[in-house]
C-alpha cells in the first residue's frame, strides 16, 4: 500500500469522525474574511464567559492575513477582550521570526502590532531551533500547561483556523509525509519535500479534538482541491482527514473558491 494509503489508514485510527462539514460561499476573500472574524468575536465571547478563556490555534499562508489585518482594526479589536485570549500556531515554518515566510512573524506585523495582548497570550512555535524535534516536544507541554485535554488526553483548542493547499494539505500535514496521518503525540516536524525546509505542525489528532475548525479557502486557484477535499472520496488527503471528533468544522470559501462545488 502506498504511503498514503497507510497515513489514511492511520488517520482513521487517529479518530478522524465522518462529521460532515459545513460549507458556508461568501462574495469574496473580504467577505470571507468578515466572515471569520465575526466567528472569532462570536467564539471569543462565549469561551471567556464559559471557560474563562478563549484557545485558538491560528492557520499561516497567505489566506488568512486579510482576517488577521480585519481582527487588528478599529472595527473589530475592541470587540475582542484580548486579555483572555490564548495565541497559538497550527504550524510553522523553520525560519526566525523575523523571516518573511515565517508565520508567526505575518501574524506580528497584521495582528499582533495592533492590539494590547499580553506577551504571555502568545505561544509562537520555535522552529527556528536547530533541535526542532525538541522544539515540537516543548510546544507539546506548552499546549498541555494551556489547553484543557479532551476525553483521550489530547489537547482541546476552543477553535482552530486552518488553510488548504492545492496538494490537499493542512497546517503541515503534507500528503508525502508518511506518518501525516499517525503522527504519534501533539506537535511533529515534518520537513516540507519541494523545499526541504523544516517545518512544525499540530497533529491530525489535536485538529480533530477542537471544538471549532474552521478552513479559509479562497481564490480560484483552490477550486479544484476544493472540490477533491469536499467531494472525492476516492482521495486521501490530509485536509479531508479533518474530522473534528465532537466539534464543529466550518468550510469558508468565496465564490471562486467554491466554483466546482455545484454539479
Ligand atoms: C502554511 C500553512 C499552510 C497553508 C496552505 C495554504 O504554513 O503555509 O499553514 O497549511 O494554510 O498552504 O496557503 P495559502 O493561504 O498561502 O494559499
């Protein structure tokens, strides 16, 4: 069996649900854009009066600056009481902060700059690290020390942002890593096969035990793996092994995005 067919494999075993998700077509990447940050106004507000806190896990790419830019203006930040918000990373790329491909750093420069959150909110992967694996086991206790575990002891984010690649990836779960489906444990280090850059991701299990999972997917670039991911079930992908067990997954996508999806 292929490589992929083994990850798949494992993917089930990891839990993947068949939650069906949900697809929402908004006008365009602003309205999609909108869309998400009134989801995360909403989320933030019913986490910190139910649990005290709002965890979320945020996706890197291109994608999601335009929400992260709308979550860091006038119009939205003061909607959100950022003290109670919990910043984390679905993934990371093995460059220094101040690398331009390095997400955490686009999240500084869109999101973070603009708004008054604690410095201890913000729990950014070091995968700069030369010792990246021990890099992925710290984040592991990070995400332990912050996050509550969910019935088999996995980490529960409140939500998740993710993104999809037209390889059909999420966060770093590439289809030609091996293990993307098995991962052991909450963080690996897959390394990125066309670059061979270093990167860390969250697991397929920690995406399928939040409670919110929501994917940003725009541009008619994405149309066909959109279309692959939602509607063939011949692939196996790992953005279509994203199930969250007990929770909600939520498919935002502007028209051009969604274009293959009626017929
Ligand atoms: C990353 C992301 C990755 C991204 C997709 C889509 O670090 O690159 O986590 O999974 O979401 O590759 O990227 P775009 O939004 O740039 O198309």
């Amino acid at each position: 069996m292929d490589d992929t067919g083994e990850s798949a494999k494992g993917a089930r075993k990891a839990g993947a649900s068949s939650a069906e998700p949900r697809v929402v077509v908004c006008a365009n990447e602003e309205a999609v854009a909108r869309a998400a940050a009134d989801e995360f106004v909403r989320m933030s507000k019913k986490y910190l009066a139910s649990e005290g806190a709002f965890r979320v896990a945020l996706s890197g790419g291109k994608t999601p600056q335009l929400l992260y830019r709308l979550l860091g203006s006038d119009e939205f930040r003061n909607q959100i009481n950022w003290n109670a918000v919990q910043l984390f990373w679905g993934d990371e790329r093995g460059v220094p902060p101040e690398h331009p491909e390095s997400n955490y750093g686009m999240v500084r420069l869109e999101l973070l700059a603009h708004v008054s959150i604690p410095a201890e909110n913000i729990h950014r992967m070091e995968a700069e690290r030369p010792d990246i694996e021990q890099a992925a086991r710290d984040y592991e206790k990070v995400l332990r020390r912050y996050l509550p575990l969910g019935s088999a002891g996995v980490p529960r984010f409140d939500l998740i942002f993710l993104g999809l690649g037209n390889d059909g990836h999420t966060a770093s779960l590439f289809p030609s890593s091996k293990d993307w489906g098995d991962a052991r444990g909450f963080v690996t280090a897959p390394r990125e096969q066309i670059s061979g850059v270093r990167r860390m991701t969250l697991t397929l299990q920690v995406l399928n035990a939040a409670r919110h999972v929501i994917f940003l997917v725009t541009g008619d670039a994405k149309a066909d793996i959109l279309r692959r991911v939602l509607k063939d079930a011949d692939v196996k992908l790992p953005a279509q092994h994203v199930r969250p067990l007990v929770g909600e997954l939520l498919f935002l996508a502007d028209q051009a995005a969604a274009a293959q999806l009626n017929g």
